[in-house]
C-alpha cells in the first residue's frame, strides 16, 4: 500500500497517473507545498512525496521510475536501448519544458515578491521553448507514444509538462506533442486521475 503526500493539482499528478495506470491501491495525504504536512515527508517542503515500506521517497520523477520499475509497467529493462530512449525522452522533458514551466511559475507565485521578475524571463523563455518544440517535433516518431508502442513513465511526465507549459507559455505546440498529449488524456488511467484531481 502506497501513500502519496502531495496536491494533485501540481508534480504530484505524475505519480497519482502512474498510480492509477498501474492499478495499485494506494491512499492520498493532501498536503500543499511548504505546509507541515509536506516538510514533515521531505524537508525542502516540495511535493511529491511517497510513503512506502516505512521509508519516504521524494521526487516525482524518481517516485514513478520506482513504481514503474517495481511493477513491471510503463518502463522498458534497464539495460536496453529502449529504456534509454525512454529516459533520453524523459530527461529532455525535464530540461526543456518542465524547466522552461517551472521558471515562469516561480516568477508568479513561488520566489517572494521582490525577487519575481516575470516580464524580464519571458522572452528567453519563449525562445527557449520554440527550439524545444522544434526539436520534440523533429524527433517524435510514429507513435503512438514516445518510445513507440509502449506508453512509459516518460509520456507521464513529457504529457503533464506539456499540459502546464501550454497553459504558462503562449508558444503554440507542434500538432506532434498536442497529438501526444490528446492520446494519453484519452486513456483510463489518465481519466481516473485527472477526476481526483478535479475534484481537489
Ligand atoms: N523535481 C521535483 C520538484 C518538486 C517541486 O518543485 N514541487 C513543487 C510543486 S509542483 C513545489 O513543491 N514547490 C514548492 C517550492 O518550490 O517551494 C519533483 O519532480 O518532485
């Protein structure tokens, strides 16, 4: 039985998805950035958190290569080519929108008041995610998922950055990520957990 700490309406939507996409019970603890609640399962007070096996696991990134990897889903073997993809997918995910997303966040809502400078990032950032688009674009194959017929934790997370940098940043995406992106919200798993979190 897992236990994840966090507000589904943030990062910890990725593990809630691979939750539900991997059928396993767990319970939810709500708990927004920086309460007590969230410094008490990791002590930069950012969500998510995982309680398993008495032990806490932080990130959400490594929550659900952890969840993949213990379940035998959404992960191709450690070892083959496959997988590397799949973390090459995932770790340009990381670099390219979530990094691009969570600097104008944290010029919105996340640095005190004095330190937010949003008007003065926007523009680097905009520049930024059009090479990023561009390069998504050239490399997305066939499909139907990223790595090809198997969906991943890398579609978890490269669908749920692509969802927020659409909605902070007004560069339009290639038809190849919003395809992508269209695809994994159709799924079962996907709709399960984006109605927990509507109801948050
Ligand atoms: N790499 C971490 C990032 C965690 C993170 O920054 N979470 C945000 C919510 S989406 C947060 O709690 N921010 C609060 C803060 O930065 O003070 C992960 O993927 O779990």
């Amino acid at each position: 039985m897992y236990t994840l700490i966090g507000n589904p309406k943030n990062r910890s939507f990725r593990v809630l998805w691979a939750l539900e996409e991997l059928g396993q019970p767990y319970s939810l603890e709500p708990a927004h950035p920086q309460s007590d609640g969230m410094r008490a399962a990791n002590p930069s007070g950012k969500a998510p958190a995982l309680r398993v096996d008495g032990e806490t696991v932080i990130d959400s990134v490594a929550i659900c290569q952890f969840l993949a990897d213990r379940h035998g889903a959404l992960t191709h073997p450690a070892g083959s080519v496959a997988r590397a993809q799949q973390d090459s997918f995932l770790h340009f995910a990381l670099d390219d929108f979530d990094g691009s997303a969570w600097t104008l966040a944290k010029h919105s809502f996340v640095f005190p008041e004095e330190h937010r400078n949003k008007d003065a990032v926007r523009s680097g950032v905009q520049w930024d995610v059009t090479r990023a688009y561009a390069a998504f674009d050239a490399r997305m194959g066939d499909g139907p998922w990223l790595t090809g017929d198997t969906f991943t934790v890398a579609d978890v997370v490269t669908v749920h950055c692509a969802q927020w940098l659409s909605r902070a940043c007004s560069v339009p995406q290639p038809a190849s990520l919003t395809a992508l992106v269209d695809r994994a919200s159709a799924r079962e798993g996907y709709q399960r957990a984006d109605a927990i979190r509507q109801a948050a």
